[in-house]
C-alpha cells in the first residue's frame, strides 16, 4: 500500500475530530449581549426573539399598550431607564408580570412570560 494511501485514513479522521470540536464549541457558546448601539441609554428595549435578536422596539416613558407591532411579542429586554420598568400582561397596566430594575436584562424571559407583554410602567414596580 502506497504512503497515501495510508494517510489519507489519517486525514479523514482528523477532520472528524476538527468538525466535533468546533460543532460542541458552538453548542456551547453563551448568549449574544444586548447591543448598547441598538439600545439607547435611557430606554426600555425589548426584542421579539431570544438573546437579544430579531425585532425590536425601545420606549423612553409608560405605555399604557405597547402598541400593535410588539403587543404580545417580547422574548428579550434591557433596562436602560435608570428606574425600575414593570411589565404587565394586559393594557393598561392590568396583570403585572415582574419588575426589571435599572440595568436588568433578560436573553429570553421564563416561558410563561414569553410573548405576553402588553403594557409598561417606567418608575414603579409591582
């Protein structure tokens, strides 16, 4: 058997072991952070997906409704008001969910909170 022919194995397995390493280290890399250049200092921002990804809306003050394009939508959030934000389930402040205080963040909300908010309080928690 010529020497090619016998390394040839060798390469293949190594490039089994390479794929393995690199596909674990992906499976256990850590949550993106919120983007301070997507989040503006002294907002609220929530996100429609986990880790801080995909649709996202930021509000400076209460919302008694969110609004149509989030209503229901946020899995992620940032507290970048300096004061505590309540989130609640319904409009009007009706069913508060938790308070985030100043700094609090969230990658993805408890799955009984997800997709639920629908109004905010800046300054007051639950």
């Amino acid at each position: 058997m010529s020497r090619a022919r016998r390394l040839t194995p060798r390469l293949w397995a190594a490039a089994a072991v390479t794929i393995a390493a690199t596909s674990a280290a992906a499976l256990t890399a850590p949550p993106a952070a919120a983007d301070s250049d997507q989040c503006p200092n002294g907002s609220f921002c929530v996100w429609e997906q986990s880790s801080y990804r995909g649709d996202f809306r930021h509000y400076t003050g209460s919302n008694p409704n969110v609004g149509n394009y989030m209503n229901d939508r946020m899995t992620s959030y940032w507290n970048r008001t300096g004061r505590t934000v309540s989130v609640y389930e319904h409009s009007n402040y009706v069913g508060c969910m938790f308070s985030i205080a100043p700094g609090g963040s969230e990658a993805a909300v408890a799955s009984h909170f997800n997709d639920k908010m629908t109004s905010l309080r800046v300054g007051s928690g639950c």
